[in-house]
C-alpha cells in the first residue's frame, strides 16, 4: 500500500462520502435495518449515526481499510453503540450461514473487486427471510452521461480507492440470484451526473 492510500485517501473518502446529498440517502435506509446487521463496507462510520438503535440486536461492520476501520470505530464510541469489527475483504466473510437479518452496503459495491462472489458471500450469511439493504451509485440512464463514465472510470478508479462509476447495480444484485424486491433512483442534487446517479432499496432471497 503507497502513501497515498493509507494516509490521504481515507480522510478524502470519510469527507466526501459526508457530504449533505450522501448524508440525506443515508438517512433514507440506515434506520429500517433491523435484527443482527452485518454492514459491508463500513468505511469510516458514517451510517452508525443513522441506526435505530431500539431495533438493532447486534451490529457487525466488515472493511478492508484499517485505516478507516479506526475512524470507524471512534464513530462508534462517540455513538456508544457496540460494533464488531471485522478486517476483511466482502470476499471472503468469515461468519456463520444463515446468520443476519439485515446486510447494508452503502457506497461500497463501486470498490469490490469482484462483486458477484461478495454478493454470493453475502447471501450466505443472511437469513432466508433477511433482507439486503443498498444505497450505491452507479451507471446512468442516459447514454451521454454513461459514455463519460466509461471513459473516465479507469482514471476515476485510480484515484478513488477503486471506485467505479459505471456498474448497473441492480443488475448486478439480480445476476448474484438475490431478488430487487423494492428500487429507487434519482441523480444526487449539486453532484456531477457522472457520479451521482444513486440507486437505493431492498434484495430478498429468491425462494
């Protein structure tokens, strides 16, 4: 890992993500977790602000980034909330099948290298009625603004921490054999449309 990555990129990535537009969707998904949550991609801590905390038994927060994994777990102090911190990968989860009720993953699916074996993961360890929560963004609609994102994406990634601006989210999600049972959409306001086209809603188990 250079420099840039472990020094300046997780104080970028915990500002940027804190923006109000950002703020606003996670304060759409976060409080309808319930149950044992596992968050993929806890990053710095942003969502814990926005839990319900009457409705949560546990919560466990999975990141690669140690770097942001401190951040995260000073948010959680300063919360008083109680959150199991795991170091890994959305690859390769190492906790029991049939275990959460709610996964959330906001602003993460961008950064997993490979998506659909982190979604495989994901289904593993929720329960058969458990429901994953998301919030990304992602592809365009329209082909003018899609277009840019393609060109622009290997660049954006470089400096980013990996994050892609041209994956079909929910697309993807239905392709790992999880079901969209509910979908929203709209371009972030006062965000560039390259990277503020979001997706939010809810994936269940396809019986």
């Amino acid at each position: 890992m250079n420099l840039y990555d472990k020094y300046v990129l997780p104080h970028l990535l915990n500002c940027s993500c804190n923006t109000k537009p950002f703020v606003l969707q996670r304060e759409k998904v976060i409080p309808l977790a319930k149950g044992k949550v596992l968050e993929v991609g806890i990053g710095s801590g942003l969502n814990l602000p926005f839990y319900e905390k009457g409705n949560i038994e546990e919560i466990w927060g999975l990141d690669p980034s140690e770097e942001l994994l401190l951040m995260a777990k000073k948010k959680a102090k300063t919360e008083h909330m109680d959150v199991q911190f795991l170091n890994a990968s959305a690859e390769s989860i190492e906790l029991d099948d049939n275990f959460f009720d709610t996964v959330i993953v906001t602003y993460t699916m961008c950064t997993i290298s490979n998506l659909n074996q982190a979604l495989s993961e994901m289904k593993r360890v929720m329960k058969t009625d458990g429901r994953l929560i998301f919030c990304e963004h992602g592809a365009s609609p329209e082909q003018e603004v899609f277009t840019w994102q393609n060109r622009m994406n290997n660049v954006w990634s470089k400096i980013s921490g990996g994050c892609n601006i041209n994956k079909d989210i929910p697309s993807i999600i239905e392709s790992s054999g999880l079901v969209v049972s509910q979908l929203e959409t709209m371009y972030l306001p006062k965000t560039p449309k390259m990277l503020g086209y979001n997706y939010w809603g809810f994936a269940v188990l396809n019986d």
